[in-house]
C-alpha cells in the first residue's frame, strides 16, 4: 500500500483512470456543522492520495475537475453522505457516481450488514480495521494510523464493484442500481436542505 498525503487539492496532471474510488473524513456525520477535513481517492491499484484541508480553505480546482467529469465514474461506499459533503464544502456535483453499499442492498438480501468492513469481509475476506473512524480528523497532521485507515476506505472499492456488478447482473437488478446511482446527488441535496430524516415518497 502507498499512500501519497496531498495539502489542499491533488497536484496537476494526476490521472486516477476512468474509475476512481473516493471517500471522505469530517468531524461528525453532519454538513452543517462538521467540516470536510480529508478526501481520499484511489485507482484501485493499491494506492491512496489522500487531500487535506485547512479549515476554511476548500479552493481545490483538480479535484472538483475530477469530482464533475463525466468520463470517471466516482466509486463510493454510501455515497449519500460524500457527496453531500462534497457539495457543502467544494460547491460541485459530483457525477456520475457508484455506491457499493446501494449496490450490496439490491442484492445481498439475505442480510442487513452492509457496512464496509461486512463487506469486505464477505466478498473479499479482507478484514478491516475501524480503529481511527472517530478520531479527530481536523487535526493539522494526521497520524500513520490515520493516514492507513483513511486508505483502507478506497483501496478496496474496485473489487468490490466487481463483484457487485456481477451479482447485479445474475439477479436482473443492474437497471436499478443505475437509475438509483443517477438519483443520488438529489438524494444529497435534500438531506443538505433538511431532508435527511424524511421519505418524500412515504404517504
């Protein structure tokens, strides 16, 4: 694993392929009120770039290119909350999108465990460690551990698609996940106007 720690944005020129695996670290599961501090991307081929931000400066050009190309899909795992987040503090789009975890509720219905780390654990029999998910990501420098668990989030993502793509196809429900990844940003922008508790299509 190599994990490469970018300040503010990534640098020019970087081509992560036309599918890249994206995450995020806040201070709490909240846009409105917790910050974006880190947002980590990989190609899927063991490598991490992972971009800081100094509260208040969210000014990062290459990588709102990269988060509204539509040419690279963004691989996600619960994209609702990223992209949410993404939109709060980069002001973007971001499309056209995968979520792992949508993906896993269409077809692995024999159990309600769609966490990351059940997920690698069953498709990939990788197990995750969650050590550094609640430490304080604000922080100026992030620790090694951080930095390995930020990681961990994107550089197992592309396999999973695979698999998922595969189950998707076998159980006729590909169709849904496209339309339900295409929904997404929308998704994202009711829970950023107070939507975040309420199903719009319930009676």
């Amino acid at each position: 694993m190599t994990i490469t720690l970018h300040k503010g944005d990534l640098p020019d020129g970087l081509d992560l392929g036309p599918v890249v695996a994206i995450d995020s670290e806040t201070m709490g599961l909240r846009p409105e009120r917790d910050r974006l501090c880190v947002v980590q991307l990989s190609s899927g081929d063991g490598t991490a770039h992972l971009v800081q931000f100094p509260k208040g400066s969210y000014n990062a050009p290459n990588l709102t290119r990269l988060l509204t190309d539509p040419g690279v899909v963004k691989l996600f795992h619960f994209a609702r909350f990223d992209v949410a987040v993404m939109q709060a503090y980069l002001g973007v789009v971001t499309t056209p999108i995968y979520c792992t975890k949508i993906a896993s509720k269409l077809v692995r219905t024999y159990t309600d465990r769609h966490g990351l780390k059940d997920l690698c654990r069953e498709l990939l029999g990788v197990d995750l460690s969650k050590q550094q998910q609640s430490s304080d990501w604000g922080a100026d420098e992030l620790t090694e551990e951080q930095m390995a668990y930020a990681a961990s989030d994107v550089l197992y993502l592309h396999r999973l698609k695979e698999e998922l793509d595969r189950r998707l196809v076998r159980e006729g429900r590909d169709g849904y996940a496209a339309a339900s990844f295409a929904y997404l940003p929308v998704r994202a922008s009711l829970d950023l106007i107070g939507y975040q508790d309420q199903d719009i299509f319930a009676h």
